[in-house]
C-alpha cells in the first residue's frame, strides 16, 4: 500500500524527475508505506485547528492552477472528522475563481504553514461548496459569529492525502499576536527604564 499523497502526486514524469535527480530509490520508501496516512491523527488536529491562514490551490477548466490564500481567526478552519475538514468562506473581490474551479473539478490541495517554528502541512482533497438554504447543520458548525466579515457560504473538503512537509527554506515570520509575548519582558524593561530615568531627573537639583 502506497502512501496516499504518493498514489496521487508521484506521477511518471515526477518519477522520471526524481531518477533524474537521484532521489527515485529513497521516494520509493512512500510508495512502500502500510499507512496510506489519509486520516487526520490528534498532531494534523491540533495544527489544523490552530492556523489563522492557509492557501487553496484549485484547477481551472482551462487547465491553469489557481493559488488563493484563506485567512480568518485561529481556528476558523475546522476539523469535522478524521477525513473532513471546512471553513466559512467570506466575501471577497466577488471573482469567485476558486469557487468556480470548484465546482467544475473538486480536487484541491491546501498547505498549512507555521512560520515560528518553520513547520508545513500538505493536504490533498476534495472539496465541495454548500449554502446556509442547502446545509444549515453544515453552515452552523463553520459559523464565526464574533468575526466581522460576511460569510457567503461553506466550503467542505474530504481528506484523500496528509504529508508534512520538511522544514528546510521556511523563513521564520510573525504575527502581533505571536511577538507580544516575546517582546513582553522588554517592554516591561523599558518602562521600568523610563521610570527610573523621571525619577533621577526630579531629584536632581535644579540649575541656579
């Protein structure tokens, strides 16, 4: 049994490539694999439910890939089983590729990153568009009602493929969110800093 995102991406002329380049002999080690790994585990969970930012890539009719990036609040992308995963889609340019893409061919695939820890998820699927007149059970379960954009529908997303990717070549980049406690005790410094500071020059005595 192959790897799952191997069955998938390791076509001949990728095949080809990697003998080309000298890594054929260890890819095929995926190819070997007894865990297809096309079930999201607590680890994908955890990650998955922690991003506030993904990109989608879709297949146009015509042929051409098609690259967005999704954000929202941490978290707004949700885990709904161990193969489903949705998010709430928000209104947007009103181009509706991705949406379009879509629904003319489902197959998307998604990478994760954190960029702190230099970490990537890859995941390979297919996805589906629902509406709250059509899924309203769906479209509760992505409801974000503290977020102040406007939802338009629900996208859904049946996992065929997981593969973390390796870290190398990540630069490592920071939310506000992600730098506030790091530059906490710093702050904290300076202010002290400055208090001191005011308090040697109103002691000081004042010049005749």
């Amino acid at each position: 049994m192959a790897r799952a995102f191997a069955d998938i991406s390791f076509t001949d002329s990728v095949r080809a490539a990697q003998t080309r380049y000298g890594s054929r002999a260890h890819m095929e080690g995926f190819e070997r694999a007894s865990d297809p790994r096309n079930t999201l585990r607590e680890a994908d969970i955890a990650f998955i439910t922690s991003r506030d930012s993904f990109y989608q890539a879709s297949v146009g009719e015509n042929g051409w890939p098609y690259v967005q990036h999704r954000g929202g609040p941490a978290g707004f992308l949700r885990v709904l089983d161990a193969r489903t995963i949705g998010y709430a889609d928000f209104r947007g340019n009103a181009q509706y590729i991705s949406v379009g893409n879509v629904n003319a061919d489902e197959r998307v695939s998604l990478i994760l990153m954190d960029y702190p820890r230099q970490r990537r998820l890859k995941l390979w699927g297919r996805a589906r568009i629902v509406h709250a007149d059509d899924a309203p059970d769906v479209m509760a379960q992505l409801a974000l009602p503290a977020y102040p954009a406007e939802v338009e529908r629900g996208v859904l997303i049946h996992i065929d493929a997981i593969e973390w990717n390796c870290p190398q070549h990540i630069t490592p980049r920071y939310t506000e969110a992600e730098l506030k406690p790091m530059l906490a005790p710093l702050l904290e410094e300076l202010q002290q800093l400055r208090a001191q500071v005011a308090q040697l020059q109103s002691t000081q005595d004042p010049k005749p």
